[in-house]
C-alpha cells in the first residue's frame, strides 16, 4: 500500500510461492506490486500473436514512496524508569519476647509440686508445669520460654501442702525474668505466688 514493498527500506521481508511442490514465484523488493504467472497452459493456442503488441507499462512509477516513516520512534526512552524495589523493610525490629525461666530442684515427693504462669494483664494462663511434670527425687529442673514484654505472675503449688522445703528434702525454686532474679524460695504450705515483670498497656 505504501508503494515500497516489504524489502529492504524498513525491513527484510521477502515471499515465495510454491506451486505443486515447486518453486514458482519469489521476491521482496519491489514498487507498489509485482506479479509472476505459472502453471500449466489454458488450452490451444491462438495461430498467430496479435499484430500488435500491448502498451508499455509506465514508465515512471505513479508516486514515490515518502523518505522517512510517517512518524518517529521516540529518541529517549522515559526519564525515570519504574521502580523494581519492594516495599521497604520497617525502619525497626518488632518488639523482642521477654525470657522466663523457671528452675525447680524436687524434695522427696516430686508429684506434689506443680506451677502457673498467667499474664496478669491478660488473665490468661501463658505456661504450666503440671503436677507430676517431675519425676526424679531431690532433682534439679529447668524450664525456659519466650513471651511478649508484659506483667506475669508465678504460682507454685504443693499438693501435700507442705512446700518443697524443708519437711521432706531440701527443694527450691527460681524464677529468672529476662535474666534478673524475680522470685525464689521453697519453703511454703499449700502455695506461693510473686508479680514481676513491665506493666500493662492502656
């Protein structure tokens, strides 16, 4: 349509046409058209050609194809690329759990001792050490867990209420908040509790 043909000004295109498996007609680079004829014949020919020959095809082509593309490609590409980052990190670390540990050395009857641990904001029950948890006689324990920073209240109990100390043994225990010392004892009746820890939130 644009009179150029399909080689070579804006690109190297090119076609071929195959008539019963053979090559008949190929080419690219011409005007506004080209043609080729081929196969077989149309049957007996006339017995003499026409006195005269037909007209010669023009012989300029009717318009000439335009120097340029009708529009440019653009020169640049855009100023600022997309960006391919994600989304930013968070300009801190979340808040770090806070560590109980909970060391228990038995008495004679270990089966009788038994612990809670309840956020005292919360209500809720965090961490047990069940009744018989322990099994050994006179036998040091320890227990470490991480929770988040709040106010927490221990409880141990003896189910005998003679504590772990010192009717029937010499039984302790220690509790240790994020590596301080917040409660410690053994010798108590039926049971014992001590708060520590931050405070609560509003």
């Amino acid at each position: 349509a644009w009179g150029d043909g399909i080689c070579c000004g804006y690109g190297e295109g090119n076609y071929e046409v195959l008539y019963d498996g053979e090559l008949a007609a190929s080419g690219s680079d011409f005007g506004d058209s080209t043609s080729a004829t081929f196969g077989g014949s149309c049957g007996p020919l006339p017995t003499s050609s026409p006195s005269t020959p037909p007209t010669n095809t023009p012989s300029n082509r009717p318009t000439i194809a335009p120097s340029s593309s009708p529009t440019d490609t653009p020169t640049t590409s855009p100023t600022t690329p997309p960006s391919t980052q994600g989304p930013k990190p968070p300009t801190s670390a979340p808040t770090s759990c806070a560590s109980i540990q909970v060391d228990v050395l038995t008495d004679n009857y270990p089966d009788e001792t038994s612990w809670t641990i309840t956020n005292t904001c919360t209500g809720d029950e965090v961490w047990t050490g069940e009744r018989y948890k322990y099994t050994g006689e006179n036998t040091h324990y320890t227990d470490t867990k991480c929770f988040e920073p709040s106010k927490y209240t221990f409880e141990i109990r003896d189910a005998w209420g003679d504590g772990i100390c010192c009717g029937h043994g010499e039984g302790n225990y220690e509790v240790m908040y994020d590596g301080e010392l917040v409660a410690s004892g053994g010798d108590f009746e039926g049971s014992t509790s001590m708060t520590f820890g931050g405070t609560c939130n509003a």
